[in-house]
C-alpha cells in the first residue's frame, strides 16, 4: 500500500530531513523533489532516494506501475551497484 504525499512529507520531518535537503542531494531543484512527492511528475531517481533516505522501499511510498517491456525494474538498479573508481 502506498502513502500519501502528507505521510512522506511527514516521514521525512519525522527522520529529520528536508526536501531541500533531499534536492541538494540529488543536486535537482526543491520543487523537483516536491513534485515527485505531491505525484505531479514521476522521477525515478529522486523516488529511489527518498525511499532509501526513509529506509523504506519504493513500492511501499508510491504505486508502482508496471512499466511494459521496456526499461529496467522501477525499482532496481540505481543503489544496488558499486561506486564508481576514479
């Protein structure tokens, strides 16, 4: 089951934290990171970083729709690799 945009809000202060804060993170604007909280616009990189921020799966914050044949797993694949060495 999903939460609504006030539960993540509410989580995130709950776990004191920010959408600004979570924005400088990921280097996106703080209406970005509110946009993809309120479900105006879908971004899977930001979902996967306030997911992981919450400690929470992505699935468990946001109905995930199957994405067809096409792409990876919504919700693999950005966290699970090694950093990259210079």
């Amino acid at each position: 089951m999903s939460m609504t945009p006030k539960q993540i809000k509410r989580a995130l202060e709950d776990d004191g934290l920010s959408m600004a804060g979570l924005a400088r993170d990921l280097n996106v604007s703080r209406t970005a990171v509110q946009q993809v909280v309120y479900n105006i616009t879908v971004s899977h990189r930001i979902r996967c970083h306030i997911a992981k921020s919450l400690n929470k799966p992505v699935e468990e914050l946001w109905s995930i729709k199957n994405p067809g044949k096409k792409g990876r797993t919504l919700t693999h694949g950005l966290y699970d690799r090694e950093p990259a060495v210079a």
